[in-house]
C-alpha cells in the first residue's frame, strides 16, 4: 500500500498532467491496483481454495497450480511493486515542491522520519485481523515505512546513483538472500527484516526492506527525472510502453534460462501458469521485470486515455487512488468482519472474492471521496501522513 499523494482542489476536469504538475493517470494507476489488492484479500477471507506459493518457502515443489485459483492471486501482484514504485515518485516529486516553497533540509527529513514510523506502525491493523494475538506480520507497510526511513539519506545523492544502487540490489540480491537463507527461522532477526522476508517465530517479514527500497529507488529516480523537465512534467506513453515492454522481455528472457534471477523457484513445466509462477517472497528479478513491465504498460495506456478524454476528479479511479492508504486500512477490517459476520470466513470461492471485493469498494467510496477533500481543506493535519 502506497501512502495518497496529496490531491488537487476539486474540479470538474483536468488534464493528465494537471495544476501544481499533478500526474492524474498516476493516481488512476493507483486506483486500479488498489481494487486489485482488495480481490486478493478478499480472497484471503472468503476463498477457500486460494493459492499462496509465491516464494521459494511458501510452495512445495510439486505442488499443483489451478489455473482459476493461480491466476485470481497473479493478477494482485501488481500491487504491491506499483505501490512502492508510485512511493518513490511521489516523494521526488512532494520533495521538490516542499524546496520550492522554502522548506529546510531539516524539516524535509523530520517529515519523512515521522511518516515512515507512523506507516510502520499502521501494520497493527491488517495484523490485528490477520493473525493470531501475539504473532506479527510485516507487509508492504513495514517495506514503505522503512524505505522513507532509509530515503532520509539516500535522498540526498543523485538519481543516477540511486537508480544505479537500486539494479545492484536487484541483481545480487538473489545470492545474498540465499547465503542468509531465505526464509529460515535460523536467520538473524536483522538480516529477516532487511534481506530475506519469511517466518521467524511469531513475527512474518513477508516484505524485507531492501528489495522493496530498490524498488522505491527506481520509482524516486524515475521521479526526479519528471521533476527535472523544462515544461510541467509529462509521462510520454510511448517512452513508458517501451520500457515496459524491455522489462517484459528481460523477464522472457531470465525465466527462459531458468537459473539466476527466479529466487529458487524454477519453471516446472512450459505452461503459462509456470512461467508466471514467479516469486514475490522475497522478490525475484523475473518477479520484479514482469510487475514493473506490466506496470509501466498500464500507466502509459491510462496517460494516453487521460490525453483523449481528460480525467474528471469523480472517477472512482481516482477517488480510490488519491485515498489508497485510507482505502487499504479500512478495507482489512471491513472484510474480515463480513467473513467472520456472515460464518463464512475462507468457506466460499473465487466468486466470492470478487464479489465481496466489489462490496467493500461500494461501501468505502463514500467514506474515501470524503476523506481525500477532508486532507485538502486540512493539509496540516495527521491525514497528511496517510
């Protein structure tokens, strides 16, 4: 989940890049994953036959892969990659409007401490209905929150070595993980929360912060170059669909030869439900290649869209976008109390998912238009850091 970048005074319709240099087809991207986060949770309560392998810890070789049930979580691994990537963007771009306006180096870092920690700390929630009192879980939250920590220093150096520090950790990741130990309960507790991700007793790192921060290093590069353009920034679709597209063939690519850069879990067969079967815990390179390919793809066909026909600030894309933190907060609850409510909690199917998933969205639209005008008209209080 992506901290909500702060959004414009409302209007009837603005362009894709926007007043204040406002990138609407970002936060329509936003908007799109986060429905597609809220079918994998909704999943998560309802479906009974939903699939969890995407980790070299998590699937037993083996294991069979139903292709309904596969594909109902593959299509939710845009999310979290999205998220931290869009993380990173908006910050390179929060940051340059808060010199513009003056702000010290100080106060820039003081904020970025603060909402890294409360992020962190926004954890509680979807653990406190996940799991079992007194066992832990650290998702995408802890990855974000501690990427803002890390960007305190970080920030400071120029995009290039950021974006060159970034595909360093992409690339020798892998081993180091391996020489850790992926997942295993032998690791230490400060190499689980940085490198490796997976159960240590009753605390789960799902999301170890640094393959997450390479992730956010890309997206703030990617950020400081839009930031840098002479004219308002703009997101050049056939740029965007041409790096996706050379993402989408580096992970063609790795996951042809079948080695190096799938984090342990090889293909087991041709089928397009093995080639996909990539892993997310921690992430691979294939994992991270398709997501980012897949991502890049989706921004450019919503920016050319917003071109033709500009984006009116009612779009539930937008809405849900522009609130995804608030969204993705109150949702958790929301559909673990329904499954638990109604006596169905993980009894139901894939149809279920997305209908329960559809139920939370129409329930929480109201309360997520609410909220993006209440931190417009309240840019100072605590809703700035969610």
């Amino acid at each position: 989940m992506v901290p909500d970048a702060e959004p414009p005074p409302p209007a009837p319709a603005v362009p894709v890049a926007a007043r204040g240099g406002r990138l609407l087809a970002l936060d329509a991207a936003r908007g799109v994953v986060i429905l597609l986060m809220a079918v994998d949770h909704s999943s998560g309560e309802f479906n009974a036959g939903r699939l969890i392998t995407d980790g070299v810890f998590l699937f037993k070789p083996g294991t069979p892969l139903p292709p309904a049930q596969f594909f109902t979580r593959w299509i939710t691994h845009l999310c979290a990659p999205t998220f931290v990537f869009l993380a990173g963007v908006s910050l390179a771009l929060s940051i340059a409007r808060r010199r513009a306006r003056g702000v010290s180096a100080w106060d820039i870092d003081r904020h970025l401490l603060a909402r890294g920690l409360i992020i962190m700390a926004a954890e509680i929630v979807p653990s406190t209905f996940w799991m079992e009192p007194g066992h832990y879980l650290f998702q995408v939250l802890y990855a974000i929150g501690s990427s803002y920590l890390c960007m305190i220093a970080l920030r400071r150096l120029p995009a290039p070595v950021l974006a060159a520090l970034a595909l360093a950790e992409l690339v020798c990741g892998e081993a180091i993980t391996h020489a850790l130990g992926a997942g295993s309960p032998g690791t230490s507790l400060l190499a689980a929360l940085l490198f490796t991700g997976g159960p240590r007793d009753h605390l789960i790192i799902a999301y170890p912060t640094l393959p997450w921060l390479a992730i956010m290093l890309f997206g703030y590069a990617w950020g400081e170059r839009l930031r840098r353009e002479t004219k308002a920034p703009a997101l050049h679709p056939a740029r965007l669909a041409g790096a996706g597209a050379a993402l989408l063939a580096l992970f063609v690519v790795l996951r042809g030869l079948n080695g190096y850069g799938n984090m342990g879990l090889p293909r087991e067969g041709g089928s397009v439900v093995q080639w996909l079967h990539v892993s997310k815990y921690p992430p691979s390179i294939t994992y991270v290649a398709l997501e980012l390919g897949i991502m890049a793809l989706l921004i450019a066909l919503l920016a050319r869209a917003g071109e033709r026909r500009p984006f009116s600030l009612a779009s539930p894309l937008l809405v849900f976008g522009q609130t995804s933190m608030f969204f993705y907060l109150l949702h958790i609850p929301l559909l673990a109390l329904l499954a638990h409510a109604l006596g169905v909690y993980h009894a139901l199917g894939i149809g279920a998912a997305f209908g329960f998933a559809a139920v939370a969205a129409l329930v929480l639209f109201p309360l997520c238009r609410w909220y993006r005008t209440f931190k417009a008209t309240h840019p100072a209080s605590l809703a700035r850091f969610f």
